[in-house]
C-alpha cells in the first residue's frame, strides 16, 4: 500500500477543523496536520491576492482524485471574498 501526502488550504480555521475531522473520523485520512500563518499569493478576478490561510497536510492511504473531491465537498466550495 502507498502512502500519500495531499495539501490543501483552508481560509480559517472553522473550516481547517471541519474537515480534519470529518477525513479522520470517516476513515478518509490516517492524520491531518495544520501548518499555521500560511501566506498564499494568487490571482483571483484579475488581481493578485495575498492571504492568511491555514495549510493541512493529510496523509492517507485513499486514492488522491477522491480525497481531493471529498475535500471539495467539506469546503463547501469556499472561493476567496470579492474585494
């Protein structure tokens, strides 16, 4: 069996915790840590945003293109706010 890392960042951390939960408590992640004071710069509408977000890494056993799309799910599709 291969282990795999998969990234994913969270814009606070309601939602870091909810989907921590969720992935270790369904079974979907082995652990799910958080790296805190993330900055993450891109483009959004045009413009180049920079942001505090909080970064997990889970680690788990699933396959990625369904750990991604539960993640999805969890975020409620969360997309940065229009400034």
């Amino acid at each position: 069996m291969t282990a795999l890392l998969v990234l994913s960042t969270c814009p606070n951390q309601d939602v870091a915790d909810r989907i921590s939960q969720a992935l270790v408590s369904e079974g979907l992640a082995a652990c799910v840590s958080r790296i805190t004071d993330v900055q993450s710069t891109y483009r959004w509408q045009g413009k180049v945003q920079t942001n505090d977000e909080i970064l997990l890494l889970i680690k788990n056993f699933m396959l990625v293109i369904f750990l991604t799309f539960v993640v999805a799910i969890l975020r409620l599709l969360v997309l940065p706010k229009k400034l």
